[in-house]
C-alpha cells in the first residue's frame, strides 16, 4: 500500500491568523487503482505564509511521479521508474536502484545518487538554473553524454572512456564499455559525475 502523509504549517502575525490560514489551505486527493494523486490549492494572503512537508511512502516495485511547483523532492531507495519535476526547488536523491530515472529543474539543482550498477535504462538529469551530478558505482556500466552552457564539467573517481567530442562544456563517453544511457544537461551550473561513496 501507499503511505502519504502531510505536515502543514501557517505562519502569519498573530496565532489567530495563522490558525486562520491553516483552515483555508485546500488539500485534494484522488485515489485509483494505479494512481494517487494529491493537490494542495493555498489561499492568496499577504501578511503570512504556508509551508507543506509530504511524506510519501511506496512498496518496492512501485514507479513514482512527483510534481512540485515550490518546493524540493527528496528521493530514497526507490526501486522501480522515477520521474520528478520541480520548478522552484532542488531535487535529490540516494540509494535509488532504479532503472529508468528523469528528473528536471527548472530553479535547483539535480543530484541523484544510485545504490546499484546499471547496465541498462536511462537516466536524464536536466537543470535550467542549477547544477547537476550524478554519483554511480565505478562498475557501472553507461554511455553518457553530459553538457552545459554557463558552467563546467567533471568526473571524479571514474575511469570514463571518451568517446567522441569532449570541451569544456560537453562530454561523450562510456564507461565500462557502456550500456545504460546517461544524460546529464544544464544550461546555468555544472555537471559531475562522481564515484557512489555506498
């Protein structure tokens, strides 16, 4: 089964105003077979503010899509397909063991860190305004293609075979004779590939 729960906090100038805020933010959910879907509508205030931390639990095997317009998205030990999308907040995410991973930024930045060695499935790390890295075990098994318009790239702790065009602001390459495919994009910050330290 699916576990979801919600913190929801007001902050305004009196208690009574915060109490007040807190009874006024909208919270829907629709459930299906397949799907789990939570929307959260706040009312329009000027003097205060809300904050909603979710915590969302899933059986191994489960994929996930998690949308957030202003706030983070923090991933753990999933297993099976991760998409996740945020607009104002970073995304992070460790031990994950999945096979397919997309995540993009549009304000923050992307680190995702894998517990196993892929050899096949994709994984898309995309940021507009912010950094991307990507943390693998060394026998992973990956083509990667990694660029940037305003920002560097590294790789660290990895024997990455270039192949193709390598510049400041793009790599190709494989690793382990390749297999999975990698592909790490942001337009304002850098992108590393590093060595999992788990």
């Amino acid at each position: 089964s699916v576990e979801i729960r919600a913190e929801r906090m007001a902050k305004a100038t009196t208690d009574e105003g915060a109490k007040d805020l807190l009874s006024k933010i909208e919270m829907r959910e629709e459930a299906g077979d397949a799907r789990v879907r939570i929307e959260v509508r706040p009312p329009r205030i000027r003097n205060g503010g809300h904050d909603i931390k979710w915590t969302i639990k899933v059986p191994k095997g489960v994929s996930v899509d998690l949308r957030t317009v202003n706030g983070g998205v923090t991933l753990t030990g999933l297993g099976a397909d991760v998409r996740a999308r945020a607009t104002n907040g970073g995304i992070k995410g460790s031990g994950i063991i999945a096979a397919n991973v997309d995540a993009a930024v549009t304000n923050g930045g992307v680190e995702i860190e894998l517990a196993s060695a892929p050899s096949s499935g994709s994984f898309e790390l995309e940021s507009v305004n912010g950094g991307v890295a990507l943390r693998l075990p060394s026998e992973s098994k990956v083509d990667v293609t990694a660029r940037c318009v305003n920002g560097g790239i590294s790789v660290d702790g990895l024997a990455l075979e270039i192949v193709g065009e390598q510049t400041r602001r793009k790599i190709e390459g494989k690793l382990n004779g390749g297999g999975a495919r990698v592909n790490l994009e942001t337009t304002n910050g850098g992108v590393r590939i590093s060595r999992a330290t788990t």
